[in-house]
C-alpha cells in the first residue's frame, strides 16, 4: 500500500515537473553516451539534484520579479499565468540538460534559448525599452536563480555542501551563464553577493511584481487538494527571500513562526518529495 502511494505521488510530481514528454526526455538526458559539461562528481549535479529546488526555483521567481526590467519580458512574452506548467517544464527540462545531458544537448538547449531571447523586446509601462538578451538583464536572472538555489540547498538540501563546494557550484553555473550570455558571471559565493548587492538599487517592486507574488502565493494554478502542500513550499520560499527583497513585495517576516512553524515544514515537504521521487539527493531537477 505504501510502495504503491509513493509510485502514485512521484509520478504525479514528476509529470507536473517534467510534462508528458518527461519519461522519454530522462533517458534521452541520462542514458545518451557522450561528454557533459559538468562530471558526475560537481557540486551542481547535487544542488539541482535535490528537492530542495522546489523551494529555491519559487523564491528565485520572486526575487527576479524585483527587477523592472526582467519582470516587464516575463509579464509581456512568456506566458506564465496562461500556461504556467509548460513554463516551469521547460526550466526544468533546460535546467536537467545542462546539468545532466550531453555536452551538444546542452548547447543546442542554450541555443534555443538564446534564439528566443534575441527575440524578446519591448518597452516599461514606465516608457524604458528592454531586450532579453541584454547581459546585464541576463546576469540578474542568473544571479537571483544561483543564489536561491544555493540557500534553498543550503537550508533544505539531504547533505550541506562544504563552503569550497559552494562556491565551486556558483563556479558550475557560471559556465552555463557565460553559454547563455552573461559577461563575466561571478565565480564563487562572495563575488554572488557582491553582485546582488550591486543590483539593489536597480531594483523595486512594480505592480506587475506584486501581482506575480499574489499569483504565485495565493492562487497557483493547482487543484484545492493540494493547496496545502504548495502553500508549506510557498512559505518557506518566501521565508528564503533577502529581508530586503521580502519588504519590497510587501511579504511578512514572521521569525518566531518561521523557526518554530515554516521551516520544519520546508524539511518535512522536501523529504516527502526525496522519498516519492527515489530518495537521496537525487529527487529534484535532474528529471529521474
């Protein structure tokens, strides 16, 4: 009974991470012979492994909407309230290719991306013009991702990395970056925070911003069955967020709730999802 609940409930995450496709797309990833970008021992197979990336795939949404610049593409050209499922299957299906699949996989994925970056434009509702491809947008998605999955795995994840096995993993994702456009991506964990901090005062919280959050947070497109799982996630997404980032989208810090409440769920949810999608480290993005 209990086997069969844990098939039911992998399966059911697996196809809401991975889409239809997501069987054959695993073994294309894992099972083709050839190079990878990344060996199997590098710390960024372990980070986007684990199922800590729920958590830090949600709060690095929200830390990038701070950005007027990056939420204005995303709120004109990607689509995410019509079909916010295709969204999140094709970041992970990316994510998984470049981390997991054959060196020319992972470029032909980089190249498709960068393609359809090339072709994303547009102008503010403030009358600033933006293009994704810019490497100075591209280089702020890049370092919100890094550093919200790097302090999702480091609070959430099966086994804590060694502070050299962080900074080598913000040195992984950098080679992905450099791939994808960004000039000069940083390379270990002080150069990550050096370079989020340089971005503040770029940053603020536009309506379309706010709206995201209350999207994201209070009206997921998910069945009410489930509600409660999602929320758990949400919270400890938010409760991941920079306090600085948390007052800009008007989300409240709660410290006595969220060491007492929030964060003992966040370990019990990442668990579950580890034991329904295989257990260890491996039960996040890499689509097994």
């Amino acid at each position: 009974m209990l086997t069969a609940v844990r098939e039911q409930l992998g399966k059911a995450l697996f196809r809401r991470v991975a889409g239809p496709d997501g069987p054959a797309v695993r073994a294309r990833i894992h099972d083709t012979p050839g190079p990878r970008w990344f060996a199997p021992d590098r710390p960024i197979r372990t980070v986007h492994g684990d199922a800590s990336m729920f958590i830090g795939g949600l709060s690095a949404l929200l830390l990038q909407s701070l950005h007027p610049l990056a939420m204005a593409a995303v709120a004109g050209h990607s689509g995410f309230r019509g079909d916010p499922w295709g969204r999140l299957q094709r970041t992970s299906t990316f994510l998984a290719v470049t981390t997991y699949g054959t060196a020319d996989d992972a470029q032909q994925a980089v190249d498709r991306v960068r393609d359809i970056h090339d072709h994303i434009r547009g102008t503010t509702p403030d009358g600033v013009p933006y293009h994704a491809a810019d490497p100075h947008l591209l280089a702020w998605v890049h370092i919100a991702e890094t550093d919200s999955f790097l302090r999702a795995h480091e609070r959430y994840g099966a086994r804590r990395l060694s502070p050299a096995d962080y900074d080598a993993y913000v040195a992984d994702t950098a080679r992905v970056a450099e791939a994808l456009g960004v000039t000069d991506p940083p390379r270990d964990r002080h150069e990550l925070s050096e370079r989020l901090r340089a971005y503040r005062p770029e940053l603020r919280a536009t309506p379309e911003a706010r709206s995201t959050a209350r999207y994201l947070l209070l009206r997921p497109p998910i069945p009410l069955a489930v509600r409660p799982f999602y929320g758990g996630l949400a919270a400890n997404a938010v409760a991941l967020l920079p306090p600085w980032a948390r007052g800009m989208l008007w989300l409240p810090r709660l410290p006595l709730v969220e060491s007492v409440a929030v964060r003992p769920t966040g370990q019990a949810l990442t668990r579950t999802i580890r034991w329904a999608m295989g257990g260890g480290d491996r039960a996040g993005h890499d689509m097994r």
